[in-house]
C-alpha cells in the first residue's frame, strides 16, 4: 500500500538523470566507467578525507572496513545493542563476534560502558551516529587508543556527519540522506586501507596474473549507473542537508508541548526525524489510517533471535525500542506536509 506520506523518498532533483543518461549512452555501465571514481573523489573531498572506496551497500562496507583492518575468527568487535542488524552481521560475516554494548539516553553507544567489554581478542570499536546524531567521537578514540584498537564508524544514518575514525562506511540506500538505490562508500586517510578494500571489493585480481587470486574476496563493486546518481547528490548534499535542518526544526515546533510525545536530542545531520510516544502502536494505526507512514526504533541486538540474550528486557535500548519510533523524514518534505502530520498527532491526542 503507497501512503501520501511515507516515512523516506528518495530526492532526485540535481543532475541525476542527466549523469546517469550520460553513464548509458557511453556504454560504460559496469563498476569500470568512469563515475565510481569520480563520486568517491568528490564524497571524500566533502568529508576532508583522502580516500574513498565505492561499494554495492552500507553493508558490503562495514564488511570490507574490517576485513581490511584484519579482522577475523576469534577476534571480538565492539558494536552498539541499538543499530541495524547489518552492523552486527558485518562482523559476523568476517567470523569475528561482536561484543555489545547499552546505549544512552541519545540512543548512540554509551561510551563509558566501552571498556568493561574490552578483552584481549577485541580488535576494533564500531560506534554508529544513530539517525543522525553524533556519537562521542573523542572519547571512542581515546579509548581505541589507550588499548591499541582500530575504529570503524558506521555512518550509514550520517552523510555531513565528519569521519574520524580509521574507516567510515556509509550506505546509499534510497532512504539514506544521500542514495544511489543501492550502495556503499568506504572512507580512510590511509593508503594502504583503500588498496585493500578496493582489492577485497574487486575479486582480489592480481599484478601478477589475471586469475590468481591471493586471498577470499568479494564482488562488492558498485556500477557506472550507481555512481552516476550518487555524484549528482553529492554536489547537492549541503542543500539537501540544510533542507533536511529546517524539517528538524519545523517537527520540534510542531510537536513540542504535546502530552504523550518526547522529543528527542536534537540531531548533528538529518536522517530519520525519532521521538517517543505514549500508546505509541495505537498512535501508529491511526497516522497510518491516515496515510502517514511510521517505522519501529532498532529492537536491541540482544533481543534478535541471532544474538538472543537474556538481559535484553534491562536495556536502555530496549527501553527506547518499546516506544520509540520515526515519522516521515524525506528533503522534499513541505511545511504543509508537516503542518498536516503534527496536526493529525495533536488530533490524536486530543490537543487543541
Ligand atoms: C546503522 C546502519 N548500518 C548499516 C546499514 C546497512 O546499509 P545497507 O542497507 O546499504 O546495506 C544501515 C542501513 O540499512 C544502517 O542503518
């Protein structure tokens, strides 16, 4: 079922269409053309960073960061409990295991309980900006630093958001800030990091022979097409960033004072537009029998059937998770729009 508001759309206003005409009309649609490495020129020059590393999703990303950092079986990955499932599988899919730790109050990673985790087999740290919001960046790294870990910063929810970590990987799915349909992109100062995940995301072809291959790799290329798409919204990413503020904005105002809803912490970069809610499920029938869309907060990694642990009812994630969800939170979202949604929220609750 289409809903009038759905809670992402993507925004294909620049030049889009044009670059990815070009793409076809030159016959370069495969990962060789020269758009990938254009769009991770550009993306890594937005971000200050030296080098970028296209990929088929954010997922294939996180894969190829901690595959290029070495890691593997017995070694232990410090992740978020409140994230999407693939910053978990990311790690398993490398045979490593990821180590969880609660979130605070902003939903991102509650640093301070970082190093009651760290164990001899723990190789690297994985915060992800939660919708947004940036994690405590400085202290992640003191502490990667103090014990010798790597940093891998899961920025799918965070394009404008600044990189610091050993590796940023960011998705492009359609409903991220910035999309290509499908995609990924790896970011890292550091030379040797990007020759291996572009040689782990490409086959790992050798110098020496067209079909020797030294390690097990991986078909994570992303195509000319892709790449095409995703150049046009770099060069619009600051629009599509402040665009995105003025919808943060116009939310916190319209639903600010309602009883039965918490606002959240105000966020670094507009992804996904969360708050709290009391009778939230009924809330959430009736805004979709009124054509708006909403999506459930992360349930806790703790409490997936994959990682099933059973502290997962003490969590603060979980805690979040019970009445935690998002509204429509796309750039071409209009005041009227939102006028429309925070008045069928205030209807709800019964606010004049
Ligand atoms: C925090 C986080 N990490 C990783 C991913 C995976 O990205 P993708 O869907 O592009 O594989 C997503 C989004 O889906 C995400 O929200």
């Amino acid at each position: 079922m289409g809903y009038e508001y759905p809670v992402s759309k993507p925004w294909l206003e620049g030049r889009e269409l044009e670059y990815v005409t070009e793409a076809v009309s030159s016959g370069w649609i495969s990962s060789q053309g020269p758009a990938v490495k254009q769009f991770e020129a550009e993306f890594a020059r937005y971000n200050g960073v030296a080098h970028g590393v296209a990929c088929s999703s954010g997922t294939t990303a996180l894969t190829l960061a901690l595959r290029a950092l070495g890691v593997g079986p017995g070694d232990e990955v410090i992740v978020p409990e409140f994230t999407m499932i693939a910053t978990a599988w990311a790690v398993e899919y490398v045979g490593a295991t990821p180590v969880f730790v609660d979130c605070r109050d902003d939903l991102n990673i509650d640093v301070s309980r970082i190093e009651e985790k760290i164990t001899s087999r723990t190789k690297v740290i994985m915060p992800v900006h939660i919708y947004g919001r940036r994690c405590d960046m400085d202290a992640v790294m003191d502490i990667a630093f103090q014990y010798g870990l790597r940093v891998v910063e899961d920025s799918a929810e965070a394009h404008g958001v600044r990189p610091v970590a050993d590796i940023a990987c960011f998705s492009l799915f359609a409903n991220k800030i910035i999309t290509s349909g499908e995609g990924g992109i790896c970011l890292t100062d550091d030379p040797w990091l990007a020759g291996q995940m572009a040689h782990l995301r490409a086959m790992a072809f050798s110098a020496e022979h067209n079909f020797l291959h030294k390690k097990l790799a991986y078909n994570f290329r992303m195509t000319n097409m892709q790449a095409a798409v995703a150049l046009a919204q770099v060069e619009r990413l600051d629009d599509i960033l402040a665009y995105r503020r003025d919808i943060e904005k116009r939310y916190d105002e319209g639903l600010r004072g309602i009883p039965g809803i918490t606002l959240m912490p105000t966020r670094d970069v507009l992804w996904m537009y969360d708050v709290r809610a009391e009778n939230r499920d009924e809330l959430r029938r009736f805004l979709a029998d009124e054509g708006i869309e909403t999506r459930l907060f992360f349930k806790p990694m703790s409490r997936q059937p994959g990682f099933l642990d059973p502290i997962w009812p003490t969590l603060n994630a979980n805690r979040f998770a019970e009445d935690g969800f998002y509204l429509p939170t796309y750039t071409q979202l209009t005041a009227a729009d939102q006028e429309h949604i925070t008045g069928k929220i205030r209807e709800f609750y019964a606010v004049g």
